[in-house]
C-alpha cells in the first residue's frame, strides 16, 4: 500500500515553539536517497528532502541562533516561529510547485578593515531559513568534492588549517607566491556561468530555479528595487556555497597542472618555487578567471616573496635555522592598535574598568584568532603598550595634581615619587612609565579583565 504522509511532531533537542512552526508540515517520501556524494539527485526528489522535517527544524534552529537583522520587511528571528505556524502549508506549496518568490535584499554597507566599503545583502527572516534549508542538503553533496586545498565556509576547516597549510608550502622551498584577489568577486559572479555548473550537479529543477530566483532577487536601496543581473550577495546563508561551487573549476584546474596552492573563499595563494614561475602562473589564472567571466584585482594582486605578502592576517618569517614561522600580518597589528586607541580614550562617564571590560572582550577575539602567532616577543610588546595606555588614562581621569599624589599615596607609593608624578600631572603618557607600574600592577588589570595576548 502507498505510504501516507506522516505529520510532523516535536523534535528532541529543539524547543517546542521551534517545532510547532513546523508542526503541520506533511512530508512525502523522498527519492535518491541512496545517491552518493556529489551526484545528481532523484530529479523531482531534491526538493522535498530540503521541505523534509528534520531539515525544516534544523534549519530553523540555525536561522535563531545566528540572530542577524531583519529583511526588507521588518520581520525579526523571533517572530519567524510564528510566521510559519501559520503560514508553512502555503509557502510549503509554492516552494514544492516551484511558485514561490524571494524578497529583494536589503543593502547593508560596512567598512573594509583596509579601506573603502563592502557591500552585504541582507535576505529577510524567511529567506534566510529557506536559504538554510536548501544549504543543509546541497552541502552533504557538494562540499565532498571540493579541493583539498579550499578552506572557506566548509564544514571542519578553519582559516588556521590554510595558514598552516601555505607556511608548509614555504618551508617546502616555495618561497614566491602568486597572491591573487578578485575584483569584488561576490558582487561580480555571473548568474549564467554559475546555474551551468550547478545544472551539471543538481537534476531536480526546481531546485536549480528556486536558487535563480535568489540570484536575481532586486536589491532595495534608498526605497528603490534594483534589479541584479550578476553577483551572490554577502549576507545570504547559501552564498558561500555558491562561491565554492563556482570556484571550485579553478581549484579542480590547479591540481591538474599540479600546483602547490591555498584557497580560502576568494582568496587564493599559489607557492612556486621563482619570480619567473610566478609570472607565468599569474598570466595564466587571469585567461582561467576570465572563463568564469571574473577579473583579477591588479592593484591587490601580487608575484612577490611569500614572506612579504599576508594571507588571513598573517605572514611567515624565516626564523634562525631557515625555520619558517607564522606571524601577525604588520596591517592586522596596525588595526588592533588603532582600535585599543579607539577604547581607551578618555571619555566623561567612563571609569577605567569600563573600558578594560570593553578592551578585555576585543582582545580575547583577538587572541582567539591570531593565537597560531609565533611571535611571543611581538605579543608581549604589545601588552606592555596597552598596560601603559590604561596607566595613563587612570591618570588622566585622576587629572589634578592633589588627586593624583593623593591616590598615589594610598596605593603605596613613597612621598619623593607620588610628589614628581603629581607635579607634572598633564605629562600623562611619560608619568605612566615611571612607577606607576607598582601603583597600577599588571595584576589590576588582568582582574579587570584585560587579556595578555602574549600570555
């Protein structure tokens, strides 16, 4: 006998209200179950497997743990559980008959840490959990295939892992890299060149157009629609997929021609071996991307020594023994200083252990991602210079010369000192240097919270 479709019930692990969004979502049985990675899926069974209840609630779960700002419409995470109790059977429909439409995307720019602006498109609430729930099938299938040697927005690998990787290729004696950036690669993939590949990948159509329909989503800009014709905004859960994807026939190319080479989203670094070799290999992936119908940025784009290049952040030094070493890139060090800078100025209303809770949360994120480091010296400059920045502006919030000698006083600091510290009390910075160590210890500051970053 047919099987009847089977309703949806609560999920163990997911919260009630996360379940009963989808609760009355029926589900047919899916076909292509026992496809392999990588290979088309049973051509009208795609679909369902993305509308299939786990998928639906596992989905939603991610959509609210991400959190993110709302769409075009105004719809908050929050509200997406109740959206969808009462409206899934509707959208369920349209999505399965192929019928259903996505919201233009709400133009978000924020500052690039080197200069100028990147461009984000924001999908609404809904979106990005269909969004999700088309990922979390398409990625079991895909990301098996990739290259070993991408590391961007997969499963399991981490920024890390391709710095560890390129510093393996220098050590090797692959001291050039041909460092390559694309010219505003997400705002520039063509929607043509892309569904070509996902067609060769994905039979069930209504998967392939569902993700066109995204792809040619308007974008809303100052109350107008615009219509996109090219570029998979940032912003969007299944973006970095779709790049992947795309990207992954100039990866497939590199390991033909049995280069050593990191890729990591759009950014990619090959290791050779000369000057000359890099050349050859820049002239080559300039007529590659040009297939794709992308452009290499010249003025971002390098042949140079790997040791005078940055790649995530960081940069390789040759350490005595012709050792090579991970080190913070000199840009990456210039932006956490100008952003301690930025916290601990002196501001009415403040007190110092405000600003060392502010400095403490940035600096641990810091740490978290720049701790692969292997530059303890570097490191522990940089913590004296913050200690002294902090003593500083303690002096400065103390301001007057009785306030300081008096505080200096109380925390055991002998009569000669506390007197020349308070009698130069606007030479805040060089006062900081004297004893003011022992006044304010580093101990102080770590209970306030500040991380050492060499520690």
């Amino acid at each position: 006998m047919p099987q009847k479709p089977r309703r949806l019930g609560r999920a163990s692990g997911t919260s009630g209200e996360a379940a009963s969004a989808v609760a009355r979502v029926e589900v047919t049985p899916a076909r292509g179950g026992n496809e392999r990675p990588g290979m088309h899926g049973a051509a009208n069974g795609l679909m369902e497997l993305v509308c299939e209840r786990q998928n639906l609630l596992a989905a939603l779960k991610r959509v609210r743990q991400n959190k993110g700002s709302p769409g075009i419409d105004g719809m908050t995470v929050e509200a997406l559980p109740a959206f969808l109790k009462v409206h899934w059977l509707r959208l369920r429909e349209e999505i399965l008959a192929g019928r259903y439409r996505p919201h233009p995307v709400k133009r978000l720019a924020i500052p690039k840490p080197g200069g100028g602006e990147r461009e984000l498109g924001i999908p609404t609430v809904l979106d990005r959990f269909i969004q999700q729930a088309l990922l979390q099938v398409l990625q079991p299938r895909f990301d098996p295939t990739f290259s070993e040697a991408s590391y961007g927005f997969r499963p399991g690998r981490r920024a890390h892992d391709a710095v560890r990787r390129a510093q393996g290729y220098v050590q090797d004696g692959r001291r050039f890299v041909v460092d390559i950036d694309l010219e505003k690669f997400f705002d520039r993939v063509n929607h043509d060149v892309l569904m070509g590949r996902l067609a060769k990948r994905i039979a069930d159509t209504r998967v392939l157009g569902l993700i066109r329909r995204y792809l040619d989503a308007g974008v809303l800009a100052n109350g107008v629609v615009i219509e996109r014709h090219e570029g998979t905004p940032q912003g969007g859960p299944l973006s970095p997929l779709l790049a992947n994807i795309l990207l992954d026939e100039v990866d497939k190319e590199l390991e033909k021609r049995g280069h050593a080479f990191v890729r990591y989203a759009d950014d990619l670094n090959i290791y050779v071996r000369s000057l000359r070799a890099g050349e050859r290999v820049m002239e080559a992936m300039r007529r590659l991307y040009a297939r794709l119908k992308l452009r290499v940025n010249e003025a971002k784009s390098a042949v140079a020594r790997a040791t005078q290049r940055k790649f995530l952040g960081f940069s390789f030094w040759i350490a005595p023994g012709r050792k090579v070493k991970r080190r913070v890139a000199t840009e990456a060090l210039q932006r956490l200083k100008e952003h301690v800078r930025t916290l601990t100025r002196r501001i009415v209303g403040r007190s110092v252990a405000a600003v060392c809770e502010d400095l403490g949360v940035y600096l641990a994120g810091w740490k978290s991602y720049f701790r692969i480091a292997e530059t303890p010296r570097v490191l522990a400059d940089i913590d004296k210079w913050i200690r002294h920045r902090l003593r500083a502006l303690q002096l400065k919030y103390w301001k007057r010369g009785p306030t300081i000698f008096r505080e200096l006083r109380a925390r055991g600091i002998s009569d000669r000192a506390a007197r020349q510290v308070a009698g130069n009390s606007r030479r805040w910075w060089r006062n900081a240097a004297m004893d003011l160590h022992m006044a304010l210890p580093n101990k102080l500051f770590d209970e306030l919270g500040v991380t050492r970053l060499a520690a």
